[in-house]
C-alpha cells in the first residue's frame, strides 16, 4: 500500500503466543501492521508530535492523568483514524472517571465544540462521557443538549447518563418534538409515568429509531407487565424493530418468555 518515497507510521506489537509465526519465531518478534489498520499513511506534524507525547509514558502512566490526557489530546487534535482510536483506548481504562484530569476532560471538551472535529468522533465523546459519567464534561454536554444543536440527541443521551436521569417534563417536551432523533432520546429517558406515553409510540410513531427505543425501555422497565403492549412490535414492517423487540426480552431473565397471569 506504499509507493517509493511514502512516509508513514506502523504500529510494532509482540506476536500473540497463539500466532503460527511463534513456531518460525520461538525466540518471539512482532506483528507489523496487524489486522491492516495498524499504520498511518503521510502523518501529519502535529498527529506525530502528540503521537510521541503518549509513546513516551511508560505502562503504569499511560492509564493515569497523564495518559488520559495524552489520549484527550490525540482525540482533539490527532487525524481522524488516530483519534477514533485514542478514544477507543480510553474507554478501555478502568476507572476513566477517576484518573481523567481537568486537563484532559478540557481536551474532550474542546473536541466537541470544534465543528471541524468528525460528526462520529464528538458523538463518540458524548457516548463516552455518559457510559464512563466524565462529570468534567458535563457543561459542555449541557450546552450540547440545547434545542437545535446538531448533537442535542446525542447529547441528551450522555446527559442522561450523567446526571442519572433526565427530569420527566423535559422527557414528556421530547417526545412531542418533530425530530426522530431528539424523540428516540427522549424515549430512552422515559421513566415511571411518563412511561405510558410510550405506549403509543410502539406502532403509531413513524420513525423506526422512536418505536424501538419505545419498546426496549418499556420491557425494560416494565418487564412481563410491558408484553401485551409491546409484542406487536415482532411484526413491525421494520427489520431493526421486530429485532429490538425480540432481543430485548432476554435481557430479563429465564422466566422472559413466560405469559404472566
């Protein structure tokens, strides 16, 4: 995939012991490249400069507020490929909540304010400060979350996850707006009363993402009590629906299947 002259960047890991190359390379050696996505074609200066300031922390500081940071920095302002993979990597840092320093959630921060930053990596971020609850950046979540951001759904999601839940008449404002995306969000807010303006969703909202997401939060929620109002979506004209619908049962347990009295 190199011609002559090309400069690039390629990721070294040691071979797997189950690799069929241990057998020529007893002594042990590396991958180069694996999988094919492990390299960096014409790297630009500044995806290099903040490529060496992560390499250059040992094993131990790489999953402390310096690494979280470097990983920050790389998510804001590496190229795109190594950005999506900086954030992939400090999803996987237990206790990201903890060991993210206001340094490094500013970096997160500053990526999602930044229009020129990938659509998919920013509502990565948001994802990530929800799941992980990165309360660093919740005023930048907020602000997201406002009525005709591009991210407000998105943003609503991590808000949610942030804050524990979203407050019922916000949820109930959601559900009437005409955006799909913004409905689905306010779907997954949904919790006790506010629940039963779900129900109708599950065959009358025109969009798909709305009638799944009204489905799995109602057996979510609900459980066996949610059956009658939701088995209708197995017949959904809708692939993703009819398999929302009979996925989302297994999550509550062996008696799922079992009609209640």
């Amino acid at each position: 995939p190199f011609a002559v002259g090309t400069r690039g960047v390629i990721r070294l890991a040691p071979l797997p012991p189950s690799s069929l190359w241990r057998q020529r390379f007893p002594q042990g050696g590396f991958s180069i490249a694996a999988d094919g996505n492990g390299f960096l074609r014409d790297p630009d200066p500044a995806t290099l400069d903040l490529l060496e300031a992560w390499a250059r922390l040992d094993g131990a500081a790489r999953e402390g507020s310096a690494g979280t940071s470097a990983l920050a920095g790389l998510v804001a302002g590496a190229a795109p490929p190594v950005a999506a993979g900086a954030l992939r990597r400090m999803n996987e840092i237990p206790g990201l909540e903890v060991r993210l320093s206001s340094e490094g959630a500013g970096k997160l921060a500053a990526a999602l304010e930044d229009p020129a930053r990938p659509d998919p990596l920013r509502r990565g971020i948001l994802a990530l400060a929800g799941t992980r609850r990165l309360q660093g950046l919740r005023p930048t979540v907020e602000r997201r979350a406002s009525r005709g951001d591009p991210l407000e759904a998105p943003a609503l999601d991590a808000l949610r996850g942030l804050a524990g839940a979203l407050p019922q008449a916000r949820v109930r404002a959601l559900l009437g707006r005409p955006e799909p995306e913004v409905r689905a969000a306010g779907a997954r807010g949904a919790q006790g009363g506010t629940l039963d303006g779900l129900v109708p969703l599950v065959t009358g909202d025109p969009a798909p993402e709305v009638r799944v997401a009204a489905v799995e939060v109602l057996l979510a929620e609900r459980g066996q009590g949610a059956f009658e109002s939701t088995s209708v979506a197995l017949f959904d004209p809708d692939l993703t629906v009819r398999a929302g619908a009979a996925k989302a049962p297994a999550a509550l347990g062996p008696d799922a299947g079992a009609a209640p009295h």
